[in-house]
C-alpha cells in the first residue's frame, strides 16, 4: 500500500468517529441526539448548564448564557487574586501552593523536578456531602 492509500483509508474512520456513528456506542449516540451522548459521558456541558438555567427562570438562552458566564468569570478572577470562593449548598474553591519536588518521568524513569507552582482545591460541604 502507498502512502497516499494509507491517508484514504483512514479518512472515513476519523470522519465517522467524529459524528459519532462509528463503534458500538455510535448508533445509538446518533439517534438519541448529542444532548443524550453527553448525558452518558457523565458531564454536564457548558451549554447543558444554560439550558437549565434558562428553564428554571424567566431569562431566556442568551440571557442564560450571559450569566453563567459571568458568573464563571467572577470565580475565576477571584481565584486568580487569591481569594477563596464559597458557592453555598456544593462547596469552597480555593487556591493552594505546590512545593517544588521530584518525580519520574514516566517514558525514561529519570529524576526530575517538579517546580513549586499553585493549583485549585475544592472542599465538598457538608450538606451536599451528607446527601450524596
């Protein structure tokens, strides 16, 4: 085989696995619609989330959108200052620092280290922990 057949052939694989029609799972994801392939995953998206918004209030979609968008922004700004965010009934997040350390990189097992960096910490509250 040629390259160029090597190409060919797997273009409609990656097509078909991007519309999500190919593998067992494919079908069905396809007749149930992409909001049900999502509800598999196990995650809400983004656009899942206005949905809900925009169905539980009087704002519409676009208003939906804009305040779950900012909503996302005030967290994340507030988390790049520094400050903590308590969101009542699901938990904190906050920022947290990271000591320099040292590990393996896994492909040659050789020593290396790790910078000191920040990361994000969530605390679960307790009610929603209580009735999980």
């Amino acid at each position: 085989m040629t390259k160029s057949t090597k190409s060919a052939a797997k273009q409609p694989a990656r097509s078909a696995a991007r519309t999500g029609t190919s593998g067992r799972r494919g079908a069905t994801d396809a007749a149930r619609g992409t909001d049900a392939a999502r509800a598999d995953s196990g995650k809400i998206a983004k656009t899942q989330i206005i949905d809900m918004v925009a169905e539980r209030t009087s704002l519409n979609k676009k208003q939906a959108g804009d305040a779950v968008a900012t909503m996302l922004d005030c967290v994340v700004s507030a988390l790049r200052s520094g400050q903590s965010v308590g969101l009542p009934g699901l938990g904190t997040l906050s920022i947290a620092q990271t000591a320099e350390r040292s590990g393996v990189r896994p492909g040659t097992s050789e020593r290396i280290t790790i910078p000191a960096g920040r990361k994000v910490r969530f605390k679960v509250a307790t009610t929603l922990k209580g009735s999980l």
